[in-house]
C-alpha cells in the first residue's frame, strides 16, 4: 500500500471530510397513499406513476408480528 509524500493539510482534509455529513433525505407525499416516501422510488403500497408494480403487502405485516411474539415466548 503506497504512503503519502506530503502530509495532508487540515484544511484539505476538512473538505474531504465535509461530504461524510449524514443527510436528511427528500422525500414526497404519495399521492395516492398521502405517505412519504423517496422521490422516483415504489410507493408503500407498491405503485409507481399511478400503476401498480407490486401486490400489496398488508397480510404479510400481521403475520411477522405473529412470528416475532411466538419467537420470544418460546425463549
């Protein structure tokens, strides 16, 4: 692995270090659910652009919880 010549100045490495920031990221009302979510991502309830391109998922939600109670009670 190759070393620096020089040694990095506290300024350039401020830079560097100025884009590591975490970030809040945008988001937009669905307009079909009124959720928030990504821009130019799926919907929480699988649309995209007013189409469908997922099933929904809503079975799914009340049986993981069922999972996640049985499993602690067994332990």
């Amino acid at each position: 692995m190759g070393l620096p010549k020089r040694r990095f100045s506290k300024a350039r490495t401020g830079k560097r270090r100025t884009q590591l920031k975490l970030r809040m990221p945008t988001l937009v009302r669905d307009p079909q659910t009124g959720e928030l979510k990504r821009p130019h991502h799926i919907g929480p309830d699988g649309s995209y652009r007013g189409r469908q391109v997922l099933p929904k998922r809503e079975a799914e939600a009340g049986s993981k919880k069922k999972k996640r109670a049985s499993a602690g009670a067994s332990g």
